[in-house]
C-alpha cells in the first residue's frame, strides 16, 4: 500500500458487524447516540459491542444501510463497485472483499431496502405521486444522501436555506413589526407591562402552534390508499426531513413560504383581536418562530453540554426522527407533549453524549 492510499486507511472509520464492513467516517458527528459511543471501535468487530448496546430502532439500522462499504449510488456521489482487501495492522481484521454487485435501472443497488422505488440521480418530488402505496413506509425509513426535490435549478435553489439567513430576514421584521407598538403605547409601567404581556402571549401561542402543525399537519396519517397530491404535499413540507434528516440545507423554513404562513396566521388573528395589540401578538409568535427554527438546527449539529435543556432536547428530537416518530413533536419546548400525552421518557444514561 502506497503513502496516500495508507493515509486514506487510516482516515476511514471502519466497523465490521456481521460480517459486513461499515465506513462511518462521514456519520461520527450525525451519530444520535453521540460521537464518543463510537470511540474505540475503528477497524473492530463492534458486534459483541452494537449487541449489548440498547436496541436500535428500525429506522436506526435501515440508516446504516448507507454507510455499508459497497457499490452503491447516492444520486451524484458514487462509490466504486469494487472492494479493495486489505488488513489493519492493529488487528488483522480484513476489512474489504473485492465483490461486484449488479445495479438496478433507477440507480440503486440491488438490496431489501425500499430505496429502489424511486431514482436518486433524478428530481424527488415528481416520483411521490408513483409511490403512494409505499410511500408513507419509505419516507419514514431515513438516509444520508443528497436530494434533489425538483429539476429546474431556479426552484431548487429556493428549497435550500442555509440557517443565518432566518435570523438575518426574521430579526428586522420582528423589529419593524413590534418597536412602534412600543413607540405608540408606553408612557407608563401598566402600559409597558400590558405590551410585554401580549408579547409573551405570541410566543406561547407559537409553541402551541408549533405543536399543532408538526402533529397533526407534518405528521397527518396517512396509508397506503392515500392520495398522490396529499402524499407529495407531505413530503414537500415535511416528509423529506424524515427522509434525508442530515441535509443542512433544509433544516430551518425558507423566509418567503415563512411570509405566507405568517400572513394566513395574522389574518384571522387581527380580526379576534382588534384594539388587542395583534401586531404584538404576531411579534410575539414571531420571535417563537425564529427561537424555534434556531433550536431545531442546532439541535442537528450543535453539541450541548449535558445538563443544559438543549442537551435534553437534542436527545428528545433525536428519539422522535429514529424511534418515536409519533410521538415528541415539540422542538423547542416539550410542554405541549405533556399536556397532550406525546413525550417521550428518555432513559438515563451511564455516561454523557458528545457530538464533536
């Protein structure tokens, strides 16, 4: 083995687990069950170590389907079909097998998962009205690949957000919105306190309205019989963070459908509420919303310390995308899961997650 190709081995963190062979060099960070699980496990056997391990769910150990070493086709990222044997000089474990595998005509790899339904290389969104039968079982089955949800370029773009440009759209709107209220009405400290108790009022309305629309809109039931429209609905608005729950991209709310959805809220909104500071209100839930969507990113790919609330909540998300997807649909606060009967009782830990 050469220099560069002993200093690509040494790069790649591979598992072996009944007697298939897993890089999960590009998963350690995403990894639910934090970063330090891992530790000591590269170029191993782990499945003496993954069997004493509590259970993974399904949706666990369909995910580590993408990260088995072999011929495989994430729409533009393709990995060689051959495997290449070498031996860890650690511990002798052979890691690869040359193996050729067939492919099938939609560019996956022939295997039990469900991934065959659909085409990667192409747009998503224009093929989940052909998979509706299956659909509600394959979106709640989650991978790490690129996606493409439509073809045209222009719209595509307008489905990716990188997170800075929600505060940096939705914090002068929240500002603009809110600050002449204030202006208008605070000549006194019962003024004062009236406007911040509307205010605060918005961001528990918000919380509330977060939990609404991620359980009963995001996660509407649906079947097999369900139509193609409502099942390419879902997965525009939320089914494909369940699929693809990794992509950055798509982690918070593009700022222009956020525009939309705030105006259809604030319609009916200002009507019931009148002479009641709406806008305040509105400013209020916007606040909720731009803490919500700030929460929801980092709880993907920050790494709390453990004894911070955001600690517990990545945990909480994490069980609700892997295991629980019916239940925990509070993000930024779970508050509304115990009212309503939804949380999920996380198990104590021997030992705190990192995840860097």
């Amino acid at each position: 083995m050469d220099a560069l190709s002993q200093t690509e081995h040494n790069n790649k963190f591979i598992v072996k687990y009944r007697q298939q062979y897993y890089d999960l060099s590009d998963f350690m960070h995403k990894h639910p069950g934090g970063i330090n699980s891992l530790k000591g496990l590269s170029q191993t056997d782990m499945t003496s170590r993954f069997m004493k391990a509590p259970p993974h769910s399904d949706a666990a150990m369909y995910l580590m389907r993408e990260y088995k070493v072999s011929a495989h086709d994430h729409g533009s990222d393709k990995r060689t079909n051959e495997r290449r044997t070498d031996k860890s000089a650690e511990n002798g474990v052979e890691l690869l097998e040359q193996q050729q595998k067939s492919e099938d005509s939609n560019n996956n790899q022939l295997d039990e998962s469900m991934e065959h339904l659909v085409d990667w290389s192409k747009a998503m969104l224009p093929q989940i009205s052909k998979i509706t039968k299956y659909y509600d079982e394959w979106v709640h089955k989650p991978v790490d690949r690129p996606l493409r949800l439509f073809g045209p370029w222009y719209l595509e773009m307008c489905t990716k957000t990188p997170w800075w440009v929600v505060p940096m759209f939705w914090i002068p709107t929240i500002i603009a919105c809110g600050w002449p209220e204030f202006q208008a009405n605070s000549h006194n400290m019962k003024e004062i306190t009236t406007l911040f108790g509307h205010l605060l009022f918005g961001v528990i309305f918000w919380t509330l309205l977060e939990y609404t629309l991620h359980r009963w809109v995001f996660h509407v039931k649906l079947t097999s019989s369900s139509g193609p429209w409502l099942c390419t609905l879902h997965f525009m608005i939320h089914g494909l963070h369940h699929k693809v729950p990794f992509d950055p991209m798509r982690l918070v709310f593009p700022p222009l459908p956020g525009v939309v959805l705030a105006t259809i809220i604030y319609t009916p909104l200002s009507f019931l509420l009148q002479n009641h500071h709406p806008r305040l209100v509105l400013t209020g839930a916007l606040i909720g919303y731009l803490c919500y969507d700030m929460i929801h990113y980092y709880l993907h790919y920050g790494n709390p310390s453990a004894g911070h609330h955001l600690y517990h909540m990545k945990r909480y998300h994490y069980q609700h995308h892997f295991a629980h997807q019916d239940l925990g649909y509070g993000i930024s606060s779970p508050i509304w899961d115990i009212v309503f009967k939804t949380r999920i009782n996380l198990r104590k830990l021997r030992y705190q997650l990192r995840w860097s």
